[in-house]
C-alpha cells in the first residue's frame, strides 16, 4: 500500500492487510519468475550448500546434512526497499504435491464445511469427492499451526470450525501465527516447516492444494492507525524524539532499513511419523546442549590432555572387550544341538535405553529443574505428544522420578507435592470458579445455570468436578507401586516440589569423590 493512501484501511504494525484482498505475492527474481539471479553450489562430505540469491537484498543458503532428517533453508532479507514509495511485506512461498483438502474428510466434516458455504451445497459429499486433482471447486484445503508450541490446531481455507465466514479478505484472513511450525498432509505424505521465531503462515495461491507462505520481514511506510503513531519501519539508527518541539523531523526514522536473518528447516515423511520426527526435531532447535568452558593453566592443561588420552583408552579397550565378549556369545548360540534362541524385539528400545534406565521417555520432556531448598527442587515434565498424533508415543507416559533423578544428577527421591502450573499453591489446595457460559431462557446469564441448571450447562459442571476429582486423586510421585511413579497424559504438564534424601551440597560433593575415585582407578 502506497504512502498517503487514505481511503482505505492501511497495513501496520496491528494489521496484516494487502493492497487488494485478493493480491497474489509478487516474485522476486530474475525475469520476475522468482527464479534466482545466481546459484552457486558448494559440496562437501558432511554437508552440501545451494546458495541463490534473488536479489541484492534477498538471499537464501539451501543446506542438506549428512544424516540430517531435514532441509535447512536460511533466508536473509533487507534492507526491504521502499524507494518507491510502497511498503512491501516479503513471504516465502512453498509448493508441494500434497493433495492437503482429501475427499475422505468429507463425511465426517458435512455438517461443518455446509454451514460454512453460506447455506450451498459446495462443502457436501459429492461435491468433495471430486478433490482428485489439485484444485477442485468445493474441497477446502486445510493447515496445521502450532498453538503456543503445543497442540497442533487444523485451518481450513476460508473456514471457521464454529461459525459461518463470510470471507471478504481470502489473503489476511488466512494468514495464523505460528511459534514452533506448521504442517500439511495427505495419506502418502506429511510436508512440515519448523521456524526459528513466532511468524505468519498462510495458505499460498489463493488456498490451491499443496501450498504455504511463511512472513519473514514487514516494512511499511503508513501508519494503521492502531493508536502507535507510526509506520512499521524499522531503521539501523532509530527514531527522533516525538516530544521534542526543537526537532525538524519529529519521530523521524533515521538510517536505512534493518535486515533480518533465519533458519526454516523443511520436513518430508509419511503420515504416521510426520509428528514424531517434528516434535523431535523442534525440541532439539529449542532446547539444544548447552557447552561450557574454562580456562586452564599449562599445568592444569597437561592434566587435562593427560586424563583425556586415559579416559579414550580405557574407552577402547572396553569396546574391545565387549566386542569379543559378544562374538564368544554369539559363538556359543550357533553350537549345533543347541536349542533355537530367539531374541525379543521391543519397539522403541534401544541401547542407549537400556544403558541408562533412568532417561526419561522419548515422549517425555523435562521443561524445569530448580533448586529451591537445600534438599528440595522445583520439577515440570511434560508429555510431548497430543492425543492421535502418534500410535505409540500419544499414550500416556509414566516416568520412575526415583531412577531418573539417581541417573541424571545422583539425587535419590524421598517425596513430593505436586503443585498447580504457575508452582504458586498446592494442587489440592486449588480452587476452580465455575463460569457461566451458555445463555438462559430469559437471555441473560444466570450463576444456577451453572450449577447444572439446564442439560448442557450441567454436563460441564460435572465434567470439570471429575476432572478435579482426578486431578486430586493422582498424587505425584505416589502412583503406582509408590515409589516416586508419575504419569502423564497426552499434552499434560505436571509440576511439583520434590524433597531429596540428601541435600544438594552433600550429593555434589559426593559425586565429584566418586568421580575422583573412578579417576585414580583407571
């Protein structure tokens, strides 16, 4: 949208609102076809880099690692130029074979996609049965976002799941926020993208299957009118002062326009793993190792280099004797007249599980761990997987606080008291408010509706006593066998003071005397 432009509503820093409703993104590129102006190549054994650049202030590094279960796609974008006097929004557009609006959906989606055709018949049976092509007149392709990095919420082009739209912005209004990524699917493949930030994904083409465009940066030179006072247009050196009355340009951008960087990391899988493998891979963009160092003395560094070349001995001669060990074993088991071993297959183990009992699940994630007391630490575990998402990991998940916290940190388990989300009071302490939400015969709300006053409204009062019921009766750390047992549902964030038999200062010195012992007997 064009400075001064004032007989329409302006795009800013609260509205996202092409010139047009219905403006496709324009390509940026040679010929005006999107295509890259130079492309160079770069191959090497671990890593291979397809670095184009679009344009002097648009560039993009395709990066494929050996092993990797992932693209990754580095863009940089900026300054934006505005020298024409447009403000321009730049989107990143993908293009799949994903047939992401399946006539299957249709039968159990009727009753929704009729009442939001405005009363036609486009959403019906029949008329979805013939998305067997790209762009079928009828069958709405749909999206999944993430809800605050959490549960992964389905939007369908030009629809809302419980109102009727009447869609006058087909661009802005199908644009979503996403904080971790976004995904669509069919029954062959599933197409994911993980970001590095909270940014905008919509449906690319108009809603034609199989597309999506990221929002990667805004410059924008007209206000929206949303009560800041200025245009979307940030520059390298600020802004003047707004108050100052001496200034010749008051609020003022001064320099050029800032530049942005980022990573988006594309995903190709069949369905049933799609979740697994974007769940995984976004713990590990969010949550990466943290490496620390220290500095040393020549002293210090040659004791260092010293227990280093013990420490990779000793690793190689256990390997070596583990590895005989094993051929003897094997050995014995092909003896003729021996009876036939079978070997059990457990899905999901593997060695490392077996070798660290105490790890927590694969569908289990450690959000905190904080000291709190001299013998006591704050703890959140959450379950990673919402409900459908996967066959296995979607179950519930019980963790053995106990061997986790001995395996992890040496800390043995004594007790605990599972608190509310925020950690601020007991959960049985906790108090719920019923809030009426469904109006009553006269209109007007009514606090006995919500007592169970009519058939809907007490179906919810009941549903949430069980929940509480349940809540309270699933004590943390006592479930089970009693001994420091937890377990989580799909999505369920539990969160607890734990006490320790030992206080903190006391496990820690004893285990840098254990690590001191197993040193000197090497």
């Amino acid at each position: 949208r064009s400075a001064g432009d004032e007989h329409s509503q302006n795009a800013g820093a609260y509205i996202f609102r092409p010139a047009t409703p219905r403006q496709r993104a324009r390509p940026v590129g040679g010929s005006g076809l999107g295509r890259a102006v130079s492309v160079d190549v770069v191959s090497g054994p671990l890593v291979v880099e397809v670095r184009q650049s679009f344009a002097p202030w648009l560039n993009q590094t395709i990066r494929l690692a050996a092993g990797a279960g992932h693209a990754e796609l580095e863009w940089f974008v900026g300054p934006v130029p505005v020298e024409d006097g447009v403000g321009k929004e730049v989107v990143s557009q993908f293009q799949t074979s994903v047939q992401n609006a399946p006539p299957e959906k249709a039968p159990a989606d009727k009753a929704r996609s009729e009442s939001t055709q405005e009363g036609s018949k486009e959403g019906s049976k029949e008329g979805l049965k013939k998305a067997e092509g790209a762009e079928v007149s009828g069958a709405a392709p749909s999206l999944f976002t993430d809800s605050n990095g959490r549960e992964f919420l389905e939007r369908i082009f030009d629809q809302r799941p419980t109102w009727n739209l009447k869609s006058h912005e087909p661009v802005a209004g199908n644009f979503y926020p996403i904080n971790v990524g976004a995904y669509l699917a069919d029954s062959q493949a599933q197409v994911s993208i993980l970001t590095d930030r909270a940014q905008g994904v919509g449906f690319g083409g108009q809603g034609k299957q199989g597309r999506f465009e990221v929002l990667l940066q805004r410059r924008l030179l007209v206000d929206d009118s949303r009560g800041v006072g200025e245009p979307l247009n940030e520059t390298s050196a600020g802004i003047t002062s707004y108050a100052a009355e001496d200034e010749a340009c008051p609020a003022c951008r001064l320099g050029g326009g800032v530049s942005a960087r980022g990573v988006h990391k594309l995903q190709l899988r069949p369905p049933a793993a799609g979740l697994q493998a974007l769940r995984g891979e976004a713990a590990r963009s969010f949550q990466p190792l943290l490496t620390a160092f220290r500095a040393l003395d020549e002293a210090g560094a040659r004791k260092e280099r010293g227990r280093l070349a013990r420490k990779a001995e000793y690793a190689a001669n256990e390997a070596g004797r583990e590895a005989a060990e094993e051929g003897q074993q094997r050995r014995q088991e092909q003896l003729p007249g021996d009876e036939t071993k079978a070997t059990q297959f457990v899905p999901g183990a593997t060695k490392a599980e077996e070798a660290a009992p105490g790890a927590l699940p694969e569908n289990v994630r450690l959000l905190t761990l904080q000291a709190v007391g001299p013998a006591a630490v704050f703890l959140r575990l959450e379950h990673c997987f919402a409900v459908g998402e996967d066959p296995l990991l979607s179950q519930p998940a019980s963790v053995d606080l106990g061997g986790f916290l001995v395996a992890a940190l040496g800390l043995e388990y004594a007790s605990s008291v599972e608190l509310t989300l925020t950690g601020n009071q007991a959960l049985e302490d906790h108090e719920y408010l019923d809030w009426q939400t469904l109006p009553t015969a006269s209109g007007a709300s009514s606090g006995a509706q919500g007592k169970g006053g009519d058939a809907d409204g007490g179906a919810a009062v009941r549903a949430r006593a069980a929940r509480r019921a349940r809540a309270k009766t699933r004590v943390f750390g006592d479930e089970g066998d009693g001994g420091g047992q937890v377990t989580l549902d799909p999505m369920e964030i539990r969160t607890a003071i734990v006490y320790l038999k030992t206080p903190l200062g006391e496990a820690a010195s004893q285990r840098a005397a254990a690590r001191a012992a197993k040193r000197q007997s090497r």
